[in-house]
C-alpha cells in the first residue's frame, strides 16, 4: 500500500515542491521580461529628457548673448 501512495504524483512531496519550484521560475521569467520592457523605456526617456536640457541650455545661453549684444 506504501509503495503505491508513493506513486501518485498528487501526493508525493517531491512532485509538489517541483511543481512550485517550476511555477515560481515561470513567474519570475515573465517578471524579468516586464522590467527589461520597463528599464528600455525609461532609458528612451532618459535620453529624450537629456537632449532637452542640452536644448534649454543652449537657448538660454543664446538669449544671454542676443541681451548682452543688445547693452553693449
């Protein structure tokens, strides 16, 4: 009778833990997969962000130059 219940797949232990071992390694890929997505957008952001301020800088260092033209 022992030997039987061990044979049940349901019921033996190692089949159980294998079974969530192999659940949460699914999940976790899925995760990893969403923040890779994540991390390449906020990286695409970070570099529209940054072209900006290279944008907003040079303006206001042209709008100086034009205001000192003008005083001088």
């Amino acid at each position: 009778m022992e030997g039987l219940q061990n044979k049940n797949p349901l019921r033996n232990p190692e089949y159980i833990i294998a079974f969530g071992v192999a659940l949460i390694s699914i999940c976790a890929l899925f995760v990893s997969i969403r923040q890779t997505t994540i991390m390449s957008e906020q990286r695409a952001l970070m570099h529209e962000q940054a072209k900006a301020s290279v944008c907003l800088g040079l303006d206001w260092e042209l709008v100086n130059l034009t205001a000192l033209k003008t005083k001088v």
